[in-house]
C-alpha cells in the first residue's frame, strides 16, 4: 500500500499524474486505504478538482479526521465557504474527532468570508474541543478575529497564547497594520525581535503598507536595512511593499532602485507597482515606458495592469496612445471586462468633448455595468457641460434601483449647481440624508459648491459645519465658496484655522488661498505663498498653483510679471496656464502679447473655440479687421463653431435659461427694461458707498460687508 505515496505526494500539482495514481491504486486494490485514499483526494485538491475528490470522498468506506480536513481545506481555498461549513457540521454530527487543521481551515474561511457570528461559534467548539491552547487553533483565531476586524479580541486571544509561532504574531500585526495603529505595529514588532521569533515576509508587508507619507521616509529605509540583513530583499510580496512604500513616502528614486535590484525576482505585482509609483508621480512617460517594456518581454499583463496604464491617459497629448491601449485591449479580448470598459470611459471622459461621444459608445457597449461604469458616464456629463443629460442619468439610476454611493450624489449636485436647480438640489440634499451620506466628505463638499453657486451662502457655510471638519475636502470648498463670493479674507482665515486644528493640506488647498488673493488683490501675500509653498507646507508648486498666480498678476495689471512667471516654470505650461495668460493680456490690453500666447493655445487646442473668440474681440477693439478675417477664416478652415454662453435661473420652481442678446424669452422687453433701470441705480448709487470694510455675521455665518452702506432695490419678475 505505501509504495504508491512517493507517486501521489509528488503530483498532486499535475492533474494526469494524480488520475495516473488513482488508477494505479485501484488497479492494486488499494484505493479502500483510508492513508492512499487522502493522498490521492489531497492531490485532486491541489489540482482544483474538488468535484472529484468529493466523488473519491463519498465513496471510500472509512474516513478519518484527514479525510474531512482535506474537503474543507479545499473548500475554503476555492472560496466555497458554505460547503466547508457544511463539512464541518457533519463531521461534528458523525462524531469524528477534529483537530487543530480542522479549527486552522474552517477558521481561515471565516477570515476571509467576515462571519464573526459564526467565527465565534468555532472559538466555543476549540475551547470545548480542548485546542484553546493548540498554537495552530490559536493563531487562527487571532488571525479571524483581526481580519474581521475585532483586533481587540485579537489580542486577547493571543495574550491567552502559551505558545505562539511566527503566524500569529503576524496575524495581529496585520490586523493592527488594517486599523492604522502604527505604534501597537511597531511595537509589536519590537516585542517579536526580542523573543527571538524569525521575522518573515508576513511580518514587514503589513508595517510597510502603513509607511506612506514622507514623515515615514527614515522609518521605511530602517525597515528596508532589516529586510536586507535577514536576506528577505528576494521575497516578491516584501519587494513590492517596498516599491509602494517608497513611493507613498514621496521618494520615487528609492522606489526605482528597489524595482532595478529585484531583476531576476519580480513578478507581475512587481511591474504593477512600479508602475502605479510612476502614475502617482505624474510621471506619465515614464509609466508608458515601463508598460512598452512589459509588453516586449512578453509579460502576461492583468486587468490591473491595463486599468492602470489606461488611467494615465489623462489628456488630450495622450490620447493618440488611449487609443493604441484600446486597440490593444480589443485585441486581447477584454473590451468586454467591466473593470477595463470604466478605464477606457473615464479616459475618454478627460479628454475634449468630442471624447464623450466615445465614453459613450464604451459605456453603451459595456454588458455588465457596475456602479462605477454609471458614475463615471454621470460624473463626466456633469464635468463636460451637459449637466441636463448628467440629471437625466441620475434619474435612470433611480428609476431602476441602482446602487447609489456618495460619487453619485456628488455628480448630481455638481449638475445642481452648473443649472442653477436650487430646488432640486435641495430635494438630492433630503435623499442624501435619508441614504445616510450627509457627512462623507465628497457629498458635503458637492453640497457647498452647490449652495454656493446658487448664491446661498449660508446653507453652503451650515452643510460644512454640520460635517466632521477633519478633512482637507471640505475645506477647500468652503474656502474656495467664500473666494468666489469675493469674501477672500474670510477664505484665508479658514486656511490658518486648517492649520490651526492640524487638518492635513493638500495641493488645492493651496489653489484655494491663491484664488482668495487673487479674489481681493492681495499680489504680494499671493506670491509669498507660492514661493514657500514647498518650504513652508511640504507641496511643490503645480501647474494649477502657476495658472492662479498668473490670474493675480494679470488682474493686477502687472502682465509683465505674469509673463516672468510662466518663463520661470518647472515645467511647460499647460492650456490653462496660457489660458489665464491670455485673460490677462485682455485685462491689461496687450495685443501683442496676447497673438502670441494665443498661437500656443491654438498649437495646444485648435478645437477650442474660446481662444479665437478672445482674440478676435481684442482684434476688434484696437480695429484690427485684417486679424479679425484671418482668425474667422482659420474657425472655418477648421471647422470651429462659437458656442454661445448659458445662464440658468430657477423662480417659483422654474428654470429659466438665457444667452447673450437672447430675445426667446416671453417676458424678455420687462427684463431688459428692468436692467436698464438696474443699471442707472447702481450708477447713482456708486458715488455715494463707503468702501471701508467690515465684518459681521449673519446666522454665524462669516460675511464681510461694505460698512454703512444701504441700497434698497425692488426687482421682480
């Protein structure tokens, strides 16, 4: 009988050897062993043939504990944990003695299914089965109890421990590693040193996942020192916790030298992350690079590794290479896989409006949608201008009882603001509530916005008191709310009270102060906050950061300085960095500076029609008819259109909409009598204002007024 195990332990990997074995053991009579029985299940196991390992299961004539162990174990590795389950119930009802791979496997099950209930249940069985104190059973308890989130009992089932081995040590770092917890971690990692337990791959990956900010730098290279001292550099999953460390903590050098010495050891995971080290860099070119480089060495590249790569096809200069991706990914055969079809949507969505004509065709194209393909296709409606169709979604989703989450309410409320529905948006502000995401930080900072725009300040300032304050999110909105309503000193308060209460900065928050500055004049606060950014808050500058001090100079007339600045960049500016240029140089008159900045932005975006609008009505006021037929017959050559501006108003439930010059409008003649009649008050009321600033509040909401100034006018529709 025992000849036959040498030939079954060694193929349980390779499924013809294993049938070869089986057959072999039935030709021999043997095949009624209970020992070559398992052997010969455990292969099938192995090999991922549980229907036939069952089959050999139910018919052997006796079992015994290994028997129900190896079903369950195999159970719980393909994910089937209600059939482990069930095995584990029979085996207690037939009586069969279990013991601490029993408790290991059903356990594992539990950790990775969430049933703390039933989890719980087993801790009585191990108690009562006399394993409370079995190292196997115990540290698949603190592994269960960590992985579903109860570290507490985690660690007081491991207190209880008289023996514990490198797993369960493990186990509880890992759970402590899930909440956060950097110190419990660390000193546990101490605690582990100091007993003499081998420190493996499992100890450092969970500590490095936590090392993700640049205070973590010196901590991520003394764990990185530790790793090489005990020769674990070599392990895949230490190797990619490095890479992703390194990049968390800012330095993506480190990253690339961690990435450059694991040649010979990388795995798929590996490139993966190099390659999101490179995407959270901005490093776009560099991540191509990589992706061309798998692609040549012939690496099997997974959903992963496409959504990602996909992802940094942000704008317009990428999108030559979007569409070789989506070539690519057609060829492969995933067009159909939902995770790749949002990638493909949502790189479309950045690009210029033609792109959303293509989102479009991805997303109707997309047989399975989840709710990131409905959020990305209702975000980029909302973000393009087609705020009506983006509403219109909003209420498909509804009508059809699909998951709504807080992206979903955050788009609908942007397309609230962008029409100017004050009451529908207070209507999505109620189902908001009665969802239960009334303080998520995107919904908060979408209702600001909302409120905002619609010239309420007041709710804008309530939806953010009522908000937990303890994200950058919902700062910038309010700040950004009161810059736009010309209240920048109140902005810039709320900036020093972020720092006040050590809410963590990012870089719009700095976009923020900027525009507050820019809002109210203040070019020199405005400057010295550019240039100690880095210094004084640990964010570089950004292309965004340029493109608001630029807007400030060009407000204050000094175009010279502006020009200075762009010269002075980093990197190349962008279409909204010439963009704000060109503003200026109308604000300030410059003719010649504005052909010039404006022959960029038509190299950058010849489909834009804004910037032949612009140029063409500073042609017109310094009488430039020659220039003025020359940029008309590039929008023709070009096939650009002018597409008219649009206001939306909403009265008694009504939204009303208006262009320039619009005459469509049934009580249009009332209303340009009306701003006629505005229009002569607010002159004779001009000479009168004392322009001396004062701050009051109304309801606790911060407002700066002019001080003793009164105009009473009567206005109605």
């Amino acid at each position: 009988m025992r000849p036959l195990q040498p030939l079954v332990e060694s193929s349980v990997a390779n499924l013809s050897k294993v049938v070869a074995a089986h057959c072999h053991a039935i030709k021999a009579g043997v095949v009624g062993d209970v020992y070559t029985a398992n052997n010969i299940m455990n292969g099938y196991k192995n090999c991922g043939r549980l229907d036939v390992a069952l089959k050999l299961f139910d018919e052997m004539p006796e079992r015994d504990t290994a028997s129900w162990n190896t079903m369950i174990a195999g159970y719980v590795n393909s994910r089937e944990f209600f059939n482990a389950c069930d095995f584990f119930k029979h085996m207690k009802i037939n009586g069969v003695g279990v013991d601490g791979y029993t408790f290991g496997s059903i356990l594992k099950g539990v950790a990775a299914n969430g049933g703390i209930f039933f989890g719980q249940q087993v801790h009585s069985d191990v108690v009562k089965w006399g394993y409370g104190e079995n190292v196997y059973s115990g540290s698949a308890l603190v592994d269960m109890y960590a992985k579903c989130g109860r570290v507490e009992d985690a660690d007081r089932v491991f207190q209880y421990m008289p023996e514990r081995n490198s797993v369960s040590w493990n186990a509880l770092i890992a759970g402590y590693a899930e909440i956060g917890d950097h110190e419990s971690c660390f000193q546990l990692l101490k605690w582990m040193d100091n007993e003499g337990v081998g420190l493996q791959d499992g100890t450092f990956v969970p500590l490095l996942t936590l090392l993700d900010d640049s205070e973590y730098y010196e901590l991520t290279m003394q764990i990185h020192a530790k790793v090489l001292k005990l020769g674990l550099w070599i392990q895949n999953t230490v190797l990619n916790a490095m890479i992703t460390s390194y990049s968390g903590c800012g330095s993506l050098k480190d990253a690339r030298r961690v990435f450059s010495s694991a040649s010979g050891y990388r795995d798929l995971v590996t490139w993966n992350s190099m390659l999101a080290a490179y995407l959270q860099h901005d490093r776009g070119e560099l991540a191509f690079k990589l992706f061309w480089e798998m692609e040549l060495l012939g690496l099997d590249s997974d959903l992963y590794t496409y959504t990602s790569i996909i992802s940094a096809c942000s704008g317009d200069a990428e999108q030559a290479q979007g569409r070789s991706l989506h070539a690519l990914v057609i060829k492969r055969g995933l067009e159909k896989v939902t995770a790749v079809s949002n990638s493909l949507s949502a790189m479309y969505l950045k690009s210029n409006n033609r792109g959303m004509e293509d989102a479009i065709k991805v997303f109707d194209c997309t047989e399975i949608k989840d709710s990131v393909s409905w959020n990305s296709i209702l975000t980029g409606l909302s973000q393009k201008g087609f705020s009506e169709n983006s509403l219109k979604t909003f209420q498909n989703m509804l009508y059809h009882n699909l998951e709504i989450d807080h992206y979903t309410l955050s788009a609908a409320l942007r397309s609230c603001s962008d029409l100017a529905t004050l009451q529908l948006g207070k209507q999505i502000h109620v189902f908001t509530i009665k969802s239960g995401f009334e303080k998520n930080d995107y919904v908060t900072s979408a209702l600001i916005f909302m409120y905002s725009k619609s010239g309420s300040l007041g709710d804008a300032w309530k939806s953010f008191t009522e908000s937990p304050g303890d994200s950058s999110i919902t700062w910038n909105s309010i700040m950004f709310a009161y810059a736009q309503h010309g209240q920048g000193k109140v902005a810039l308060d709320l900036f020093f009270q972020m720092i006040k209460k050590n809410v963590k900065l990012d870089h719009i928050s700095l976009v923020a102060v900027l525009t507050a500055c820019s809002h109210i004049g203040l070019v020199e606060e405005g400057k010295k906050f550019l240039k100690s950014m880095e210094s004084a808050y640990g964010i570089p500058p950004r292309m965004e950061h340029y493109a608001c001090a630029i807007d400030l100079l060009g407000r204050a007339g000094r175009i010279e300085e502006a020009k200075e600045l762009v010269k002075e960049m980093p990197f190349q500016p962008d279409a909204m960095v010439w963009k704000t240029l060109l503003g200026a140089c109308r604000k300030c008159g410059d003719i010649e500076m504005a052909t010039e900045v404006a022959s960029h932005l038509l190299e950058l975006e010849p489909e834009e029609h804004c910037t032949y609008v612009l140029l063409s009505d500073m042609y017109g006021h310094f009488e430039k008819w020659d220039e003025i037929a020359t940029v008309k017959k590039l929008m023709r050559e070009r096939r650009v259109k002018k597409v008219p501006g649009w206001s939306w108003m909403e009265i008694n439930n009504e939204v009303h909409s208006f262009n320039a010059e619009d005459h469509s409008h049934r009580q249009c003649q009332e209303m340009y009598q009306l701003l006629r009649e505005l229009t002569n008050k607010i002159k004779l009321e001009e000479k009168s204002l004392d322009l001396d600033i004062n701050i009051e509040y109304f309801g606790n909401v911060p407002y700066y007024c002019p001080k003793d100034t009164h105009i009473h006018l009567s206005v109605g529709l």
